[in-house]
C-alpha cells in the first residue's frame, strides 16, 4: 500500500492505474478507522480493481463549538488496518494543499435543501464543508465508484444530489450500517461514551425496530410514531435533536401513502452526538 501524503503524490500514484485501464474505487474517511469502515473497503473492492482510501480530519465541516480539536486521530493503526485489506493507497492530504486560501476567500460547494435540514439544522455549514472536501477528493482522484456507509444517510443523499446536479461520471455506492451485538452503529465517536453510557447507548437501534414496527402495521400516524420515538430516547437519558420520519430518496416530508421510507435519530448521550437511521419499505 502506497502512502500519499500529497496531491502530486496521488496524482503519480494514479498514473499507472489509468494507463493500465483499471477501475478506480475511493473510500473518504476521517479515520480512527473500525469495522464499518472496512466494510466499505471490502465493498470498494468488489466494485472496482484498485481501491484509495483517503483520510483526512475536515475542519469546515465542524462548527466552532464542536469536536474537531478532539476528534480521535489514529493514523499508524488505520495504515496498519488498511495494509490488511490489501488497499492500494491511503491519502493523506493537509489542509494547506486541500485548502490553499484563507476560509473568507475560499469556494465552497452548496447543496441546498438537502442540507439545512436535519442534522443541517443543528450542525450549520455541516454539509457545505462535507460537500466541498468530497468534491474536492473526487476531482483529485476521479474514482469510478466511491463508496460511503448507510450510517450517515442524510450525507449519502447530499453527496449522491452533489454528484447528479453537477453531473460527475462517478457510481455512488452506500453499505449497510455495521452494528455493535446491541444495535449501537458503529462510530469513531463511539469511544467517547462512558462504561456507564455504553450499555444505554443500544436503546437508540430499539427505539428505530420499534417505529419500523409500527410503521409497517400502519396503524399510527407517522408524526405520532416519531414523537413517541423521541419520548422513549429521553426517558432513558438521552437528549433528542430529532426523531423523524422521511421519504428515503429526498427526505422530503413523506404523504400517508408512501412507501419508500427512512427514520432518522440523532441524539445526545452525555457529551456523545449519536445519529442512526432504519430504512422501511412498507407494502
């Protein structure tokens, strides 16, 4: 595994590759690397002949009062881990090149709509800085298929609008969630969870099962559902930004007949911002 720790370093790497007529795969990650990722290595892999993985901590799509000075940075283990999946180059570009000017004189990438709702509502210029470092990593690499995981769904959706407006020649791929034995989704921010909030965090998955049950009996209304979704979460101590209901290919606010269907949660655990989402096709 070839390690890139610059854009001219990529960029030589991706030579032999085309010239060869190889499928291209990339992986954007922030790191501190656990089973979901590598679940999207594998699947990188049987999408494409050769597989980057990037890995790079993205300020702009941190606000300032959240955790992007503590965000867990494991590089020496995530190479280690990737060497094992056999990948054939890491990416590790630094913000200076990513990022040559000053934030005011910089261009960012909008997704409109998409991004202010949901976790957009609460996390301002979440997914304009998610949006522009994707973009910038597509135009660096120009992967054939780049892949993402079903955990962070609204960022699946914002990236797949982000890739059809602007008509980029690249196959979006989302995997399934990779789970803890209790449901939990894994995530990076899952260390910062206490011995005491770790056994409760499972209630978030029990809470999404039982709204999917109710929502496949159809016998409450969705905004119901969600309320009682969301009182369950606080009861156990969690402090809820949203529970919701919405239609899976948008997140539009879904009609009574719809069928194609996603709940979303994301909540507070202590210092811990938990999000997980369960996709529902009703018949």
């Amino acid at each position: 595994m070839e390690i890139l720790e610059s854009i001219d370093a990529l960029k030589k790497a991706l030579v032999p590759i085309r010239r060869r007529g190889e499928t291209l795969a990339l992986v954007p990650t922030m790191g501190h690397l656990h089973e979901g990722h590598l679940q999207l290595v594998r699947t990188a892999r049987q999408w494409a002949d050769r597989v980057i993985v990037s890995l790079y901590v993205n300020p702009f799509q941190f606000g300032p009062a959240e955790d992007f000075s503590s965000y867990p940075r494991t590089p020496e283990a995530d190479a280690a881990a990737l060497r094992r999946e056999n990948v054939d180059g890491l990416f590790l570009p630094a913000t200076e090149e990513l990022y040559p000017r000053p934030p005011e004189a910089m261009t960012f990438v909008e997704v409109p709509v998409l991004s202010e709702t949901l976790c957009g509502s609460f996390r301002p210029g979440h997914f304009r800085g998610v949006a522009t470092v994707v973009l910038k990593l597509f135009h660096l690499v120009e992967p054939d298929v780049a892949v993402f995981g079903e955990k962070d769904f609204q960022q699946l959706v914002v990236i797949k609008r982000l890739v059809e407006d602007l008509h980029l020649p690249i196959q979006i791929v989302g995997v399934p969630t990779v789970r803890e034995a209790d449901g939990l989704a894994r995530s990076s921010r899952n260390s910062y969870l206490s011995p005491i909030e770790r056994p409760l965090a499972g209630a978030l998955f029990a809470a999404l099962n039982e709204a999917a049950s109710a929502l496949e009996r159809g016998l409450i209304a969705g905004d119901e559902i969600a309320s009682k979704g969301q009182k369950v979460l606080e009861s156990k101590g969690f402090e809820v930004d949203y529970f919701a209901i919405r239609r899976l290919d948008d997140l539009g606010t879904p009609g009574p007949l719809e069928r194609r269907l996603v709940i979303l949660v994301a909540a507070r655990l202590g210092r811990t911002r938990l999000i997980d989402n369960l996709i529902v096709q009703r018949d």
